[in-house]
C-alpha cells in the first residue's frame, strides 16, 4: 500500500482522486475540513507565512497507521505550503516521494510570489540532501500545453486527473515487472525528477515539467497484447528509435516495453538529474 498525502485544498484534490482505488490510503489537510477524522485532518488558516511556520501542527497521531511508502502532493504559492517542512519533518523515518505543483509564476505577485519561489527551492534541496526520496516537479503551464484542450470550469480538474493517471501508471511501472526492457536503477544522486507522456509513433516526449539538465530518462511503453503477439519487428523499431536519443556517460536511456488490454498504444517517461531547478518553465514560444 502507498499512503497518499495532499496538502492544502490543491494538494488535497489531487489526493482524493486515488480514493477509489484499492491501491492506496488516502489522506487529506486542509482548511476546508470540518472536522479532524481518520483520513482528514483540519488545518488552521492564517493571515502570513510566518504565522504558519510557527504553529505548524502536530499530526503524529493523525498519521500513526501511514504506510512506509508515502506520496506527498503541495501546490507551491498556497499559503497551506508553509506547513510542508514541519509536517515532513514529522514523517522523516518514511520514504516520501514529494509531487510538487508549479502554478504559472509569471502572474504571482507579493506573498504568493514569496511562498512559491521559498517552497520551489527549500523542498528541492530537501530531496538533494536525501530528506525525501525524490521530487517531482510538474507544470500546470505544462499540462495545459499538453492536453490543449482545457475548459475554465474543468481547469483544475482535467489537470488533476492527468497527474493522477500518469502518477498511479508510475506506480504501477515501478512494482511490475516489463515484457522486455532494461529498466536502470535510479541513482542515489538524482532525485529531481519530472513526468512526461509519449508520443508513440516517434517515442517524442511532452514533459510535464522542462528540467534544466537530465541525467537519467527511463521510458514506459504500453504496447497492445495483439501486437506484442504478431509484430516480429516491434522490438527493433522501439530500440532503434531509443538509440537515436542523445545519451552518453552523463545522460542516460533506459525502457521497459509493458502489455495493455487497452486497443491504443501509449507511453510515459521519467527524468530524474542531481541539479536543482532555479529557471522559470520553458513553454514553446
């Protein structure tokens, strides 16, 4: 089991939508909670960050069945971010792989601009140190590029979604063995790490985040068991393309070819690098 921990009213809804799944235990903080129960814990609101940094909560009992193994969502700029170090600090003896949700910074202004640029940097250092197993930084910019399609009142919903499925997919990866592939251990040193969906005819990447260096990319393919079963040819063509990708002693390419009942081939890819990412989101021009 995987504990699922959203944080803040953003982080929370991107939680709850493992809830239906066996898979995990869910649970969610936040301000909009009428009352502390087993899954949900409520969290005072304030008027500045400092005040949250000094009355950071205790939620050792709240979190006193969490499994080993813990998936923590924040969205930076939300003023409930201030409460991520104490409450991380209080899950320390975890693995925790933190989900972090880059807003569009370039319309934050005063305290929000403050507390995402601290967050964005703080937490990643937190993983670099080896405090947390990893973070993964995900672009709403990105996501909306990536979908295109995105209506006002979905907005946040339809990208919600997309990182749930392409999270609990990581997951599934990650605990399964492929039909072929060589699937490379991560290094102890990268645990920066980003998502990115496939284009399959030419494995093209759409990140969800535009790391500034790679160091590791590892490649998820969902191939139709049909086609596992005819294609002679299949396999070659996959490596082929994989080989064509820019990999040396400091970049390098790993993959793992998965069977889906689904009639549609799709892929995911990871990116993972040592440096920590200080640049705004590169979005096509």
């Amino acid at each position: 089991m995987i504990s699922m921990i959203g944080l803040g009213s953003g982080g929370s809804q991107i939680a709850q939508k493992f809830s239906t799944m066996s898979q995990y235990n869910v649970y969610c903080l936040n301000n909009s909670v009428k009352r502390t129960s087993k899954y949900k814990f409520k969290l005072k609101s304030y008027e500045t960050p400092e005040e949250y940094d000094e009355n950071v909560p205790d939620v050792s009992k709240f979190f006193k069945d969490v499994d080993d193994q813990i998936q923590f969502f924040v969205v930076g700029a939300s003023l409930s971010s201030n409460y991520a170090l104490g409450i991380l600090e209080q899950l320390k003896h975890k693995q925790i792989d933190l989900i972090y949700i880059k807003p569009d910074t370039e319309l934050l202004a005063g305290v929000p601009r403050l507390i995402e640029n601290a967050a964005f940097g703080i937490l990643q250092e937190y993983a670099r140190s080896g405090l947390l197993n990893s973070i993964t930084l995900i672009s709403n910019l990105k996501l909306e590029e990536i979908i295109h399609n995105v209506p006002i009142k979905e907005y946040y919903d339809t990208l919600n979604t997309m990182i749930q499925s392409t999270v609990h997919y990581i997951n599934y990866f990650e605990h399964n063995e492929p039909e072929i592939g060589v699937l490379a251990k991560p290094s102890e040193i990268c645990r920066v790490k980003t998502f990115g969906v496939l284009d399959m005819k030419k494995l093209e990447e759409k990140w969800f985040f535009d790391l500034d260096i790679d160091r590791e990319v590892c490649y998820y393919l969902c191939i139709n068991k049909e086609k596992l079963e005819t294609d002679g040819g299949l396999h070659r063509r996959m490596v082929k393309m994989l080989k064509e990708k820019p990999h040396n002693a400091f970049r390098k390419i790993s993959y793992g070819i998965y069977e889906t009942e689904t009639g549609k081939d799709f892929g995911f890819c990871v990116a993972r690098t040592n440096v920590v990412q200080k640049t705004l989101d590169k979005l096509k021009q």
